[in-house]
C-alpha cells in the first residue's frame, strides 16, 4: 500500500513537473521575455517558444490537424498544416452584395453575371453587403479578411476576347479584301456573336458580322466604307454586287489556312444590278482616268452633273483612243481670207479631214492635259455652191461654219497622248 501511494506520488510530481515547464515557458513568451531572448541571440529559444505557443494554440482550430493558427500584421489567421488541407476544405469568400453592370442594376439569378460581364464585356461594379470566409463548408473562426470586405465597393473588369486575327473578304471566291482584323465585340443574350474590324487601323472598310455557333447558322453583316480612294470605291462597289447576287459570303483565316465562316451561293436570276452595275461603270471610268494621266483623284460628297459628264466624256477619249469609229456630220469653223477661199476650191471633192490640237480640262482640282488629232477619211463638203457664195459675200477675218458629212466612208480615227 505504502508503494502504491509512493508511485501515485511520483506521477503526480511529474505532472507538476510538466505544468511548471509550461508555465516557464509561456513567462518566456512574455512580451519582456522574448525581447530579451532577441536580444541576447537566442533566436533558436525564442524561435522554439514561439512554435510551441501557436503549436498548442493550433490544436484549438475547428479544423484540426489540417488547419492551425499563425500570426501576420493583422494577427491571427488560420494556416493549412497538412498538404491536402486546402483541397479538403477550399478557402473561399461568401458574399452578399449589390451588383451593376455596366450601368444597370443586375437582378437576372438565372446567369451568373460574371459571365454576362464578359459576354457584353462590360465593367461590373460589386458593393459587399456582407461577407464571410468559408474553408470548404466550415465557416473560418478568423473572420478578419470578410470584415475588411462588408461595405466594399468593388470593380470588375471582364476577361477580354481573346485578340483579334487576320482574314480576308471573299465572295464567290474572288477576294474582295485582303487583310480585316476581326475580333469578337461582344456575345448576346441569344448566343449571336458580334464580330467586327472597328479596332482596325489604316483601313477604309469596316465590318461587323452577327452569327451563331449553335442552332440558326444565319449569317448577317454590315458594311461601311470611309474616305475611299477611286479603286476602293470601285472594289467595294463590285463588292456589293457580288453580295446582291448572292454569291456566297466567306472570312478566311489567313494564319489557319481555312475558312471560319462562309455561306452557301444561292441562285436568283430576278436580281435587279442595274444601279450597282451603273456605280461600278463610273467609278471604273475614274479610276481609267485616274490611270492615265497619273492622277489621284480627292472626290467631293457630291459629283455635279457637269463633272460626271466630263468623267464619261475623258474615258470614252482613252477607251477609244486609236480605235476606229463612226460618225455623221462635223463642223469646221474658218476664217474667211485669200487662203481659205483658194482651200474652198479642194471642197468640190471628198478629203480627209484632220481635227488637231491641244487640250486642258481640270477635274476634282486636276489638271488633264492631252493632244488630240482627229482624222476622217471621206469628208464632203455640204451645201458647196451655197457656201462659196456666203464666202464672197464675206470680208477678211469674218467666220464662216461650214459643215462635213461622210461620202463612201463614215469612219474616224481619234488620237490622244497625254501632256506631262
């Protein structure tokens, strides 16, 4: 018995022993023990006592062993202690709060509206009502990081679409534009896509495109043309019309080597092109012009009929320049004088009748200057009688029109070379 209560005694001093152990060292972690630790270069002692402090502080966590407490600027926090600790109990934030996008206050639970941010790429602006810290389902004991959050206003910009990529234009197969920057613009609510160029540089032709992936493979588009030269404008307009025929619309990936989007040719012959048709012809015609007497063209907004008529009548010159053609009467004005009444006399029969000279027109603010000759082989004089006696009845330096018509042939050449 005497043993028996020898032994009791002796655990029992070992426990005091144990608790008075602790008690030093916890007067250790006093805040005056352990600056004088520091001081005195026991870093490992003070090191240990520490360790020992949040190691018996740590087994107090709700989600211990996988989750302990250490200690940062803002105090305590809970830390994982084993490596699949924040896999079995994820940290994660759960908030309540007010939320805009864009402009608007956002209410549609059905969508989480970090993705219509995206869709419509579009600011979205938080304002935490409340907050708390979650480890996987269990509500963190150290609710620090969700306080600083209550009453937040947040701003959230969207992951942008992805950058935009190189295609090309093509109708029928014929490309009509050769290098379009498209980039997604945004994603509606329906799932159209919205794809444009307008963040393109150095281009005068904009495009935006609507489709869908899935469901209805409609594709719509527009199209808008700014400050064109004379063969954009021509380019775009053959473009249209390739479009109005219903051709077969494409954007062809340019790094890809393949086509992302292309539409089916239809066949419609009760198209009507004649507008279009009328469009391509005059501005083929200036870009003709243009051509030949090395000009660049700057169109008003609006071409008076004087110069429309001016551009068909200097094209119609290039296109038929040496080529033969036909004609029906022409008027030569002369001088009346000792030589143009001895010249009358060569009337009585047919001549080839040579038109010559030099010639300066101004277009859109650019001078055109040619030399032109125009030769008809078999010119015969009208009225002759009638004319040689108006000539008597004339003095010198008077003028008289007389008036030529073809006798066996009625064809003319017509030269033109321009002036630099």
């Amino acid at each position: 018995m005497t043993q028996h209560i020898d032994n009791k005694f002796e655990e029992l001093g070992d426990k005091l022993k144990c608790i008075d152990n602790k008690i030093i060292i916890y007067s250790q972690f006093s805040q005056e023990n352990l600056p004088t630790l520091v001081a005195e270069n026991k870093i490992e002692l003070a090191d240990s006592i520490l360790n020992n402090c949040f190691s018996d502080i740590s087994k107090k966590h709700v989600l211990y062993p996988d989750y302990g407490y250490t200690y940062t600027n803002d105090g305590l926090i809970s830390v994982p202690l084993t490596q699949d600790a924040e896999q079995k109990y994820p940290s994660s934030m759960n908030m309540r709060a007010d939320i805009e996008v864009g402009e608007n206050l956002y209410h549609n639970k059905n969508v989480d509206p970090f993705e219509y941010a995206y869709r419509h790429q579009k600011n979205m602006f938080v304002k935490v009502t409340d907050a708390t810290k979650m480890l996987g389902n269990v509500k963190d004991p150290v609710q620090k990081e969700a306080e600083k959050l209550r009453g937040q206003s947040l701003m959230v910009k969207p992951k942008e679409f992805p950058k935009a990529v190189p295609c090309s234009v093509v109708v029928d197969d014929v490309t009509y534009f050769e290098y379009i920057l498209f980039r997604t613009k945004e994603i509606l609510d329906d799932g159209t896509y919205v794809v444009s160029n307008k963040e393109q540089k150095n281009t005068h032709i904009y495009f935006e495109l609507r489709f869908k992936i899935k469901g209805d493979k409609r594709l719509d588009f527009t199209s808008n043309i700014i400050k064109p030269t004379c063969k954009e404008r021509l380019n775009y307009a053959k473009f249209i019309k390739a479009v109005q025929m219903k051709k077969g619309f494409g954007v062809y990936l340019l790094e890809q080597h393949q086509y992302a989007l292309k539409s089916q040719p239809e066949n419609d012959s009760d198209i009507d092109t004649s507008a279009i048709d009328a469009e391509i012809d005059f501005f083929a015609r200036i870009c003709l012009i243009e051509d030949y007497f090395s000009v660049r063209f700057k169109l008003p907004e609006k071409i008076e009929t004087e110069d429309s008529k001016l551009i068909y009548d200097i094209s119609n010159l290039i296109q038929n320049n040496k080529k033969t053609l036909s004609w029906e009467s022409r008027k030569l004005t002369i001088n009346v004088g000792v030589e143009s009444k001895d010249t009358m006399n060569k009337f009585t029969n047919p001549i080839s009748l040579i038109e010559e000279g030099n010639c300066c027109l101004e277009l859109f603010g650019e001078e055109l200057k040619y030399h032109y000759r125009r030769v008809f082989k078999s010119a015969m004089l009208t009225d002759f009688e009638r004319k040689c006696q108006m000539m008597n009845l004339l003095v010198d330096n008077e003028k008289l029109d007389l008036v030529f018509k073809p006798f066996k042939d009625n064809t003319f050449f017509e030269y033109i070379n321009k002036i630099d």
